[in-house]
C-alpha cells in the first residue's frame, strides 16, 4: 500500500511512518523545516497553507492513503485551512482520507464524549480543528475522522518533557482539574493504520482508557522515569484565566470494539519497570 503521512516529522507523524515502513508499506512523509527520522520514508517538504503545493504533493505520489496529522495550534490557516487544502488533494486524486483530530473540538460541558456528540468548542484551536472536521466531511464523505488526546510516548512527547523541565525547577504548574484521557503514541499510530481502508468511513474515538489530570499524568511520568513526584506543582487550572475545556473524556467503546489495537491507559503503559521501581532523581 502506498501511504503519505502529511506532518510526518511531527511526533505522531514519526510514529506513523516508522510502523507503516515496518509494515512493508511504501511510505511518503512530509515536513515543513526538517525531515523526520523514521528511515525508509521519502521524506517531502510541503507547507499544508500552500493548496498547489497540497494538491501537487499528493497526486504526484499516488497514494492509496492520505494520514493528515499536521496541525499548528496558534495557526487557524495549518490546522483548518490546511486540512481543507489536504482533503481537496485527496478528493482530486483519489484514495483513502484519514483525518487526526482531536477532543479539543468539544467544551467539557458533557464531559463524556461519544462519536456521535456534535462538537462545541471553546477555544480557538479547537474552533480549527471543528472547522477541520466539517471541511473533510464536506470534501471527503467516505473520509475517517479520528479524534484523539493528549499523546504520549516513551519519552518524547512535549508533556513528558515538560513533567522532566518542572522536576528540574522549570516554573509551571500542573492541574488538578484539567483531566484528559492520555493515548501511548504506539497505540494512536497502530489504530490509524487499522482505519486506514474504505469500511472505516466517519468519525471515531482514539484515546486511553483512563481519565486523568494533568497532574496524575505528571505523576505517572515521573514515578516511570525514576524522577520524584513531590517535585511537581499541583494547582488548578479554573482559578486562572486560561481559556479552553477542563474535564473531556472521549467514549472509545465503538471504536475500540473493531480495532485489534488495544487502546492502553496511561496508569498501564507508564507504569513503571521493575527495573525502575524505586529509583528517584
């Protein structure tokens, strides 16, 4: 199968490409200032705001599917406009679209989301990425929509690196109130690779099966990599002036239901070896 992974220097991107390479797939991934890692890609600059470019990029390779991870969360024209350039690309050239959103989309009031909740965001980038959602269905109606969380890895996420900056005296707080359902980058990569053919048309739910605060999730970080929890500070994200959701839990139960890959909770995979287990810096 011929796959292009647009943003595919990105963290999830990186992941995408080296499973599908892995997979025997024939891989494509592009980038807008460096080339990702992942070897035995073919690595493709392209700046998603730039629709020629979009359009060429992809009918020049031909794929069988289009994975659009790429988003810029300040930047309304990346992430929404950016996605309509991507879908317009794949409705000129054929093949399958899936689309990488994200729980951003909806405001906490429900706090529970299933697949069928009609999204009402609170935040700008949330607002971009709705906006996203409607210009791909609209665009590309057999396309699959995958709304995600916060995503996690082994080490190389921006959450991670965050926890490991405030253990080391970085000023910040982590929330007590502000809770999401973590996803282990393997996990997301996996998933998106199973939905990526024509039976998976519409939207579904790709997250971890446990809620946490942002401050458990720290927690949980730092206990794995052998950092002291006690150095992390606790507050609360509804006594500041900081915009966006508190508590969104997406309902993966439908789609987890089809999906070989199981969907982790972060108390499982950062859940520390035994080699780890007691150690602290």
């Amino acid at each position: 199968m011929r796959i292009i992974i647009v943003g595919g220097s990105g963290f999830l991107g990186g992941e995408l490409a080296r499973r599908a390479v892995a997979a025997g797939h024939q891989v494509a991934a592009t980038y807008q200032t460096r080339p990702g890692r992942a070897e035995g890609a073919e690595w493709l600059e392209l700046d998603v705001r730039d629709r020629a470019a979009v359009a060429g990029r992809i009918a020049a390779f031909g794929p069988d599917v289009v994975v659009n991870a790429a988003y810029r969360p300040a930047d309304w024209t990346a992430t929404a406009v950016g996605a309509a350039h991507v879908a317009g690309a794949v409705s000129g050239s054929g093949g399958q679209l899936v689309h990488v959103s994200s729980d951003a989309v909806f405001s906490g009031k429900a706090v529970v989301y299933a697949e069928t909740s009609v999204p009402d965001p609170i935040s700008p980038y949330g607002a971009a990425k709705a906006a996203a959602e409607v210009a791909v269905r609209a665009i590309v109606p057999a396309a699959a929509i995958v709304r995600t969380s916060l995503i996690i890895g082994d080490g190389g996420s921006s959450h991670e690196a965050f926890v490991h900056a405030l253990a080391a005296g970085r000023e910040g707080v982590l929330f007590t109130d502000d809770v999401r359902c973590p996803v282990h980058v393997g996990d997301l990569a996996a998933a998106l690779l199973e939905l990526a053919g024509p039976d998976a048309v519409g939207v579904h739910h790709v997250a971890g099966a446990d809620a946490v605060s942002r401050y458990e999730l720290g927690c949980l970080v730092a206990r794995r990599d052998g950092l002291d929890p006690a150095r992390l500070p606790a507050g609360r994200r509804a006594a500041t002036d900081l915009g966006g959701p508190l508590d969104v839990r997406l309902d993966c139960r439908l789609t987890q239901a089809r999906l070989r890959t199981r969907l982790r909770g972060a108390r499982e995979f950062l859940r520390p070896s035994p080699g780890q287990a007691g150690k602290r810096r």
